[in-house]
C-alpha cells in the first residue's frame, strides 16, 4: 500500500494559481493557432504522458523513478500553462482538461485493487457467449470514432452545472437509469458497440431521456427507451411489427440510435454536441443553424441562443451522464453492482408480470421490487395479462433460481394470483337528471307578424320549434291568434 499512499500523497495545488491566471485569458485566441501554440501544445501532451508514466511507475513499486518523472511532467505542465497565459492563440481549455484529468488520476482511483475511473463499474460480467461476440468490449465505451470521449466533453460551466444536478436533485434518477441500464445492457450495447459509438454516450442518452423506462412516452409522442419521434423512428426502421410498436424494443432502439447518431456525427464533421442538438430539437434545425461551418460551436451565439430551452439543458445534461459514467469515483459517486447477466425462464405456471414481481418480491437484494425490470425485458406483453404455462419470459440470470424456488408452489404464488384477481367494486353512474320541462308562455299575434318576425323577438327560438309546438301546417299564422313560445330567460 506504500505505493498507494505515494501516489495520493502528490500534490497539484501549486499549479491551481496557473490555471486561475489561464481562466482570465480564456477569450483570448484565434482560429488558427501559430506554432508557438503548437509547440505548447506538444509540452502539454508530453506532460500529461510522463504524468501517467509515473504513476504507473510508483503502481509498479518503483517510487524513486516515478517521482522523478512525476516532478519533470509538472514542471513542463507549469511552464507551458503560464506561457499559455500570454500566448496569442492559445486555448486555456486545453490545460484546463489536463489538469482535471491529473486530479483525478491523483485521486488513485485505479491505485492497489480498484480499476481505473476511464472503466466504468459495470457491475456485471458478460458470460462467455457474450464476451466473444463483443471483442475489444472496454475500447467502445470510452471510444468515439477512435477519439477517446472524455476529450470531446468540453468541461465547461453549462456540463458542470449538469453534474452538479444529476449528482443533487436527479441523483435518484441517475441511479434508477443505471440500475435499468444493467439489466438491458446486454441488449443494448453490442448496438452501439458494432457502431463503433461509446457506450457511456447510450447510457447518458438513456439516462436523460427515458431512465431506462422502455415504455415511457412523453407529452410530445416520443416513445422507448431512447424517445424516437413517430416519424424519425420510421426512418430507421422503428415500424409496427404485429402491431408493436418497435421504439419499445430496447435492441432495435439502440440499433436505430446508433445509425442516426452516426448519421448525423458525419452531418457535422464528428460534432457531438451539435449531433445530440439534432437529435433533441430536430436535424433539419441544426443544419439551418450551424450551415457550411461544422466547426462552429454549440455554445456559439449564434447557435446557442436560437435553440429552445430544452436543447441548450438537453445537450450538457447527456454529457455530464457520459462523463458520471466513465469517472464515478472522481465525484464520490457509487453506482450499485448489478449482476445484470441475461437468463430466461418457462412457465410452469399461468402467471402475469405483476403476479411474478409479487410472488419474487425482493429475491437477489432488489428491495424496489422487480416489476421495472420484467417490463423492460418483456416489452411486447401486457404486464396484467396471464401468460400461459408453457411461456418463456426473458429475466435476469440470477432470477431463474428465485423463481422455481418462489413462484412455481406455496404461498406466494396463491397469494399473487389472488391479488391479481381482486377488484374493486364498480360504482354505476348515477342516471343524468331529465332535463326541466321548459316554460311557455302565450304570444298573441299581430298584424304584420310572422314566424320569421316572432323568432327574432323572442332570440332564444326558432321557427321550426314554435310551428311544431303550435301543431302550424306550412307555417300559417292568422292575426288574434294565441302562439305557444318558449319562455326566454
């Protein structure tokens, strides 16, 4: 553990003040750095790589070898970021990054047994079925288009706002979404991954859009776990198949959201914050917005302020999920162990998604129940609809012993069937009151009136209504003759 604590024992504080000196600069620059800014660029990445160099160093017990690396990497990073400061041209951003990358690496997040905070906890491991059919399984869930994805998340004001709420106010939705996530990941991600699209982007897409709910449905139509609109989802193959709804379909979804984000990533030269853009607030938009210049920047006025509300939160939301994804431990964040492994079971019994999340209660630690889950994994079926003996149902792995041992005899399963068929008393509407009688009075007539002529006085009849009270053949009045008429009130 000496290494350990050598490595948690460095210090990055002296290089705070530089970057608080960078931060005031940060307007500064232009389109095209000149060398200068290059070669400081060089220093930078030399100096993040001699940064990890050393602590693989001290992790490999070499403690005199990697303070010396570790010290010349910090001297070359504090020099290059104070001539940053007055540099022309330079971008602060990009020291910013560095050093938030060496705060967490100096947090020994992946020191003695733990793993490195670019691995997400997964909690689960794929059986081997899975693990061959998905080689290089860790390069796609950091990896976009072979950019590593905590680079392209600019660690700016409007994402660190966003991490700020998913880890405060939506802290419970960030861990419903990973918990569903889990259990769907098998059918999920192996779309991604042969899309060759990160899978901390699908799971901060998911987390932002649905929580991983299959069967959420917003205000404006958009359905499943990643909301396709009716007729985006057409277009990527999301139809009715025997009469399901295929946005629903957690396997064709991802499929069908890993097309469109590579669809549009080419639209936009590789853009990810203009690509979710599109994907939140409609591509034909975005295109107008940002036109022949792909390198223009989300945050950019002119494309920024034209966005509704929804896309400007919609954008750095997703990213700071991503990013929550791949550094967890960097924002004292614990995602739960899911054993999330696939499994199924046959029916020995007729029984209904809500009579088996009864019958299993909260079997494998699941104290939430596990109704959310059986839904996800089975969304073609009606949750209060008996299955009949004989059906195969699609459950996690570790279920199968809990539901031979559970659902099959005794008690519980008595007692699900039982609740399952209890119903309230239906109370009858009472009958609608029979409308008032209305009131009449006599109209005498006079010379010069007619029908037409005494509806208009009365304004609450018609002619048709008072020849028909009047028993009139074609509408003939004579003078003297007393009309019965609807009282007006």
């Amino acid at each position: 553990m000496r290494s350990a604590r050598v490595v948690r024992s460095l210090r990055l504080a002296p290089l705070a003040a530089v970057f608080g000196l960078l931060a005031a600069c940060a307007g500064t620059g232009g389109s095209k750095p000149p060398a200068t800014v290059a070669a400081l660029y060089t220093r930078l990445d030399q100096a993040t790589q001699g940064y990890q160099t050393a602590l693989q160093q001290v992790r490999a017990g070499n403690d005199a070898a990697g303070q010396q690396t570790l010290g010349q990497a910090l001297d070359t990073l504090k020099s290059a970021s104070v001539q940053c400061g007055s540099t022309a041209g330079c971008d602060p951003q990009r020291f910013f990054s560095a050093y938030d990358r060496m705060l967490r690496l100096k947090d020994g997040s992946f020191i003695g047994d733990e793993t490195p905070d670019d691995e997400p906890q997964t909690g689960m491991a794929l059986d081997q079925r899975s693990a061959a059919a998905l080689p290089e399984a860790q390069r796609s869930v950091t990896l976009l288009h072979g950019q590593k994805l905590s680079e392209l998340i600019a660690m700016n004001g409007a994402v660190k706002a966003a991490l700020q709420m998913w880890l405060t106010q939506w802290r419970p939705n960030l861990i419903d979404a990973w918990i569903n996530y889990q259990y769907l990941r098998s059918e999920m991600w192996p779309q991604y991954k042969q899309a060759d699209l990160p899978e901390a982007l699908l799971f901060g897409i998911m987390a932002k859009e649905s929580g991983g709910k299959v069967h959420a449905v917003s205000r404006s139509g958009a359905a499943g776990p990643l909301q396709f609109m009716y007729a985006t989802g057409m277009r990527f193959g999301l139809t009715n198949y025997n009469g399901f709804d295929l946005r629903f379909d957690p396997a064709a979804s991802a499929r069908a959201n890993a097309e469109y984000m590579n669809e549009q990533l080419k639209v936009f030269n590789d853009n990810l914050e203009l690509t979710l853009a599109a994907y939140n607030g409609g591509e034909g938009r975005m295109k107008r917005l940002v036109g022949p210049d792909t390198s223009v920047s989300f945050y950019d006025p002119r494309i920024y302020d034209q966005l509704s509300q929804e896309t400007r939160d919609y954008v750095p939301s997703v990213l700071a999920a991503a990013w929550l994804f791949l550094h967890p431990d960097s924002y004292n964040l614990r995602f739960p162990k899911i054993d999330g492994v696939p499994g199924s079971i046959t029916l020995k019994r007729p029984a209904s998604l809500s009579e088996l999340t009864v019958c299993l209660g909260s079997a494998g630690g699941m104290e939430e129940g596990w109704f959310r889950t059986l839904r996800n994994l089975n969304p073609r079926l009606d949750p209060q609809q008996e299955q009949p003996a004989g059906a195969m149902l699609q459950v996690p792995k570790l279920l199968e012993h809990s539901y031979a041992a559970r659902c099959v005899d005794g008690p519980w399963p008595i007692l699900a069937a039982d609740l399952h068929n209890a119903a309230a008393p239906v109370v009858a509407e009472p009958p609608p009151p029979p409308p008032s009688p209305a009131k009449i009075r006599r109209y005498k007539v006079r010379h010069g009136d007619t029908l037409v002529g005494i509806v208009r006085k009365l304004r609450c009849s018609s002619v048709q209504e008072i020849a028909e009270m009047n028993h009139l053949r074609h509408h003939h009045i004579s003078v003297g003759q007393e009309l019965k008429v609807p009282e007006c009130r």
